[in-house]
C-alpha cells in the first residue's frame, strides 16, 4: 500500500504554495523514514468554489482510499483537504473507514483520531475551518471594495479606455471615444428608432475610425454602460458599489438617461402574438368506445375560423363536444359522491378505518420489537464497557453504543409517527360525524388541471354507444369489484 501526498493552493489565496507543501511533505517523510510514492496535486483550485467532485486531484485521492491502495497520507493542514464542514466530516469518516494514517506536516496542527471523542473534535475543527475560510474571503471582498472606492481597483475597462500597469492609472483613448460621443449624441435624437439604423449610420461616416466591426449588441453594451458618465459600478457578492471618476465623463448624466431611454424603446416587442393556452382534454383515457373498446381520441374541428374540440371514435362515427361531455361527466361526479356523503360512507369509512389501524398496529408491534431487542443490547453493552480495562476495546464498545443509540432513537422516531397516523384517522372519523366533509365537497372549485385529477381519482371509465352513456366510478373505500355503476341516456 502507498504512502501519498496531497497538495492545494487556492485560486485567491497565494500562501501555502505548492513546493512549499511538498517540502515540508518531505522534510517529514524524511523524520518517518517514509517514501512518498506518488502526489495529488490541485494547483489554483479554491475549495469553496468547487466541490469533493469537481476537484480532480482529491477525487483521484479519495477513489485510491476506497479501493484499499492507500495506507498513509501527508496534507499540510484539514483546510487543504475541505474548507466546507460537511464535505470534511465526509473525507474523515472515509479515512477513518479505510484506516489511513494521516500526517499533517503543518505546526501545531492537531492529529486526527478515530474515536468517538475523536470525531467530535473532528466535528469542531471542520465548523472552526469553514469560518476561516469564511473570514478569508470576507476579508478579501473588504480589500476589493475598499480599493475600488480608493480608485485601485480598476475593474474591467470599457471600449475607450486602458490600464496602465506602470502607472497604475487608467487612460483615455480619445479617438475610440469619439466613436462612442458619436453613438450617445445620435442616441439622443428623434431621427433614430432602432439599433440596426445606429449600426448603419455609423458604418458610413467617414470622419470616425473604424477600428472595429460594430454589431447590435455592442453598441447596446457601450449605450447601457454607466462608466462614460464617470460612475464605476462593481458588484460583489450581491452588494453594489458605484464610485465616480470625473477623468473618464464624456457624456453626462441627462444624455446618459437619453440613451437608456432610447435602448427601451428599441427592445420593446412590436406585434406580439398571444400565445394561445394549451387545450386540456380532461377525460383523455377514460372515454370508451363499447364497440371497439378503444379510447375515444381528442380531435379538432376547424370551420369558417372557429374551432371545436371533440372526442370521438372514428371507425364507430361516435363523436361529443368537449366542454358538454366533460361538463355531464362532472355532474354524474357530483351527484355520486352526494350520495355516497348521506348513504353509507359512516360504514364505509368504519371499515377502511379499522383495516388501517390494525395494518398500523402491527407495524408498530415489530418496530416496538426491535426498539426492546436494541433495549437488552444497550444494557449488555454498557455493563460490558464499565467492565472493560483495555482502552482499545473500551473504544470500539463506545462506538457500537453509539450506533445502537441512533438505531433506537430512528426507531423511537418511526413510532411516534405511526401513532400521529393513528391519531389522525381518528380526526378525520370525528370530522365525517359532524358534516364537516359534506361542506367541503357541497361546492368545489375547480381549475383544469384539478379536475384532470379528479376525474382519474373518481372515474374508472365510460362506455359509450351512439344512445347511451354508463358510467363506471372508483369507490373510495370499496373493491373495484363493488364500484358503483351510473348508467345515463
């Protein structure tokens, strides 16, 4: 098995570089008589940004952990590994799974034990990690606004100006920005109406450099820009900042709005088609042909502009109006499930109640079981542990106890959600004896997709021949052999 070495330098922090890693990896292999075998190494890779899976170098480590080829690592700190506290927490419990040795080569950096005192302070180092990374970032965010409003931070510079590394300033480019006076000056008017006319006039003027092939989408990026007003704007983390340099104005603020006022007019749609809302056919599958026995398929009819829907059979000629069919389909829904409120749905309920509660009873009978099996193995145990002299065998009984307390306490919680079903069965008997139930279905309001729903709960089918249409609803309770049947002329 290997002895490897794990290196990370992050995009935004240039400390801990990587030879400095692997030096002090190898100043320790040498104090362990250890030979490295072979390096992972995530160079300019931030582990904030990117996750376990997106960092190529940790995932080919942690893949040669699972497959057992691994025995000893060296990492300069936890923080190299995972700054996220979730992620680390997973790294720890695989290498402390697969038993590996792990050596920080940093100073002061706490060893890693595998207890369950162990991984409690593993817990607390991993929430300790992810706030420092959290003040680092923070700390470089408060770095960049505070330079941006010193005027050092100097941004991504538009069409017109450049930076000057030496300097350190930002320049002008006057004659490119006579480009973009000419863009904003013509904005302004009432002569142009859309950016494609913008485009055109400026590729025939002969007194302006063409140092570049505009398109439609750049000049919206010069006109939407606030810099050639004088105002900087930065954006981090959600936080706006807006400085001004009164070095970069070429327009003011009054033209700017002009232009922006033009770049609205030029996106607003012309001629916008409605768009027509898909037609819902809410009985799609359970009309049926008593001829052929096949489904009755939704069709269209256009005559004279006007559409009408349709479903129909069209080898049999059988053929209704959507909206009527599914309107007297509806009606038969009601007037059944009337029935069933003021006939014998107190029986009914009765029974579904009382299968429920004995399924639930019995579920709850076996976990009880297992919840006192768990029971007798907590006190055997924990009698065994305060018996026990030898401290490795004292730890390992520590951590099956600690596996026995979460089984029952998933156990404990499976129960209690048994009996809140228990309870609510219940309820909902004591709300169908006053009449609750006959108030919430006397008057409902349906949308489209409701009623799709409610007719596929309701309806088994419904057969139909040129004269006749029967009906064949689901019973909320009973068998489908006793659903009840409604036949209509």
């Amino acid at each position: 098995m290997k002895t490897v070495a794990y290196y990370r330098r992050s995009t935004n922090i240039q400390e801990n570089s990587i030879e400095m890693q692997r030096q002090m990896a190898r100043n320790l292999s040498y104090q362990k008589a250890l030979l490295i075998d072979e390096e992972y190494i995530d160079d300019a890779v931030s582990s904030r940004k990117k996750t376990i899976k997106e960092r190529q170098a940790l995932q080919s480590l942690l893949t040669d952990i699972e497959k057992k080829t691994v025995h000893t690592l060296l990492v300069y700190k936890r923080d190299r590994l995972a700054r996220n506290a979730l992620e680390y927490l997973e790294i720890y419990h695989l290498l402390r799974e697969k038993k590996i040795k792990v050596l920080f080569t940093a100073e002061n950096e706490v060893p890693i034990q595998y207890s369950p005192a162990g991984e409690l302070i593993e817990l607390l180092m991993a929430g300790v990690i992810q706030r420092e990374g959290e003040q680092i970032i923070e700390r470089i965010q408060e770095t960049i606004k505070a330079n941006f409003q010193r005027g050092i931070t100097r941004g991504n510079l538009p069409y017109g100006y450049c930076y000057d590394r030496n300097t350190k300033t930002i320049h002008r480019n006057e004659e490119q920005l006579s480009v973009v006076k000419f863009l904003f000056d013509q904005a302004a008017t009432d002569t142009i109406s859309s950016i494609k006319e913008l485009k055109d006039l400026l590729q025939i003027q002969n007194d302006i450099p063409q140092d570049k092939k505009w398109s439609t989408q750049m000049i919206k990026k010069v006109l939407a820009n606030p810099t050639y007003m004088g105002e900087r704007v930065l954006n981090i983390s959600g936080e706006v900042l807006k400085s001004h340099y009164q070095q970069l104005t070429i327009v003011d603020e009054e033209q700017w709005l002009k232009a922006q006022q033009f770049l609205e007019q030029t996106v607003k749609p012309k001629g916008v088609i409605k768009e027509q809302p898909p037609i819902i056919y809410l009985l799609v599958g359970l009309l049926i042909c008593k001829e052929c026995k096949q489904p009755l398929i939704p069709f269209t009819s256009r005559r004279n502009n006007q559409q009408t829907f349709y479903y129909r059979c069209k080898e049999h000629s059988i053929k209704f109006e959507k909206n009527l069919i599914e309107a007297k389909v509806l009606d038969a829904c009601k007037e059944f499930f009337q029935t069933l409120l003021h006939s014998n749905l107190p029986e009914l309920y009765d029974r579904y109640q009382q299968d429920n509660e004995q399924k639930l009873q019995q579920e709850k009978n076996n976990i009880e079981n297992g919840f006192d099996a768990i029971e007798r193995q907590l006190i055997t145990k924990t009698e065994k542990w305060f018996q026990e002299t030898s401290k490795p065998e004292k730890e390992k009984l520590q951590v099956q106890l600690i596996n026995l307390y979460d089984k029952q306490e998933n156990l404990r919680y499976q129960i209690e959600k048994i009996n809140q079903e228990i309870a609510e069965l219940q309820t909902l008997k004591h709300l169908m004896e006053s009449k609750s139930l006959l108030l919430v279905y006397t008057e409902p309001s349906y949308g489209e997709t409701d009623l799709k729903s409610l007719f596929k709960d309701i309806v088994k089918e419904v057969v139909f021949n040129s004269y006749t249409m029967h009906i064949t609803f689901k019973h909320p309770f009973l068998t489908v052999k006793e659903a009840v049947v409604d036949e209509i002329s």
